[in-house]
C-alpha cells in the first residue's frame, strides 16, 4: 500500500482498490456494482459468474488483514434493481452474517436511486452525499464540497499506458486534485474511464498487486 495525507488525515491506498482510513479504521470501498453481472444476464447478455462471490472474498481479505470497523461504500453498492436477485442477496447476506460486528454505511450513488437501498435486515446506515467526517466529505460524485476534501467514486478512473492504439495497457488508478480525489471502482466487473490529470494532480496507478505513482 501507499499512504498520503488528504484532508490532513493519513490515507492508505490499496491495490484490492479501496482506500483505508486507519485513524478510524475505516475501509473506503467506490462503486462496488454488487450484482451487475446478474443484472446483464437478466437481460440475455452472456457473461462471467462468480463476481459477487469475487468481490465479497476481497472484502473478507481486507478486513481481516486491516482489522477494519467501518466500510463506508462510496455510492454504486447495488447495480441496478435486477441485484436484488435471491443468489445475489443470499451471497451478500451470508457474508455479512459472517461479519455482524462490521459498521457499514452506505454514501447514495445514481445507481443506489434506481436499485433502490440494501435490505434492511443487511444493518446498512444509508445517507445522501456528502458524509462529512473529520475534514474529509466522503461521497459518490466527484464534485468539491466547501470547507473538507471530498473522496469519491463514480468516474472509475484508469490510465492508458502505452503507445499505438492497439498496443497499450488500461489500468485503473486512484486520481487525487486540490479538492477531490477519486477511487478506482472496486468491483470485478466494472468499466474504467481514462483520466488526464492537470498540472499538480496526482495519479496512483494499481498493478502487479501493487500502487505506484505516476509521474504527471
């Protein structure tokens, strides 16, 4: 992991794609799109199984290792009404029964308004942007909030590496400026959008099971 300072509090950026607020022992999890896949195949598109199970398994992995608290869900838990499918739920359930001690919040995105908020019987504390919490604004949307600086998802930021169009990498990354910093989407089966950063920006790049700096 890397740590910088933002907000004047320590944050630890992981390569599982979260961030961790070890002050409060807090992990920060961005557009976790829990159910997505189910959605698509409701929908006649073929694609992979096994991403809810995939994302919990990390998610189990970093509270483990961390000894987190809390999991602050930065918007974009569920993908889309279809989540709400018995297997996803059931998957999602048995996880957090194995975790009942777990403080889990959940920051509203765009598609938490079209899937609508977890089950209740899942412990969830749900609330509109922003969270505000210790000189950070914890929120979905990457826009500044005045008086904190804001963490967010939304955007799942990457950068293209390489040269010709069919020869270079896409790599997702954790994108920080003067006032908002963003995290990469931390569930498996999500699209990334290529970021460029302005002139004192930073661009954390996630690879090899590692994070490095980029240079901008």
């Amino acid at each position: 992991m890397v740590t910088i300072e933002v907000g004047g509090r320590p944050l630890a950026l992981l390569a599982q794609k979260a961030a961790f607020l070890p002050d409060s022992h807090t992990l920060l999890i961005a557009d976790a799109h829990v159910g997505k896949a189910v959605s698509f195949r409701k929908l006649g598109v073929p694609v992979p199984r096994g991403t809810t199970s995939e994302t919990l398994s990390v998610l189990t992995t970093l509270v483990s290792l961390l000894a987190v608290k809390r999991i602050v869900f930065l918007g974009d838990f569920l993908h889309s009404e279809r989540s709400h499918a018995p297997s996803t739920l059931g998957a999602v359930a048995r996880w957090r029964a194995a975790h009942a001690g777990l403080d889990l919040v959940l920051v509203r995105g765009n598609h938490d308004d079209r899937a609508g908020d977890p089950p209740v019987a899942l412990g969830f504390t749900v609330v509109d942007e922003p969270l505000h919490d210790g000189g950070l604004a914890l929120c979905h949307h990457p826009r500044p909030v005045v008086g904190a600086y804001v963490l967010a998802g939304h955007i799942h930021p990457c950068v293209s590496l390489g040269g010709r169009a069919h020869d270079h990498l896409r790599l997702p990354c954790f994108h920080f400026g003067t006032q908002v910093g963003v995290l990469p989407a931390f569930g498996s089966f999500t699209g990334m959008h290529p970021v460029r950063p302005e002139p004192g920006e930073r661009l954390f790049v996630v690879a090899d099971a590692s994070v490095t700096e980029l240079p901008t």
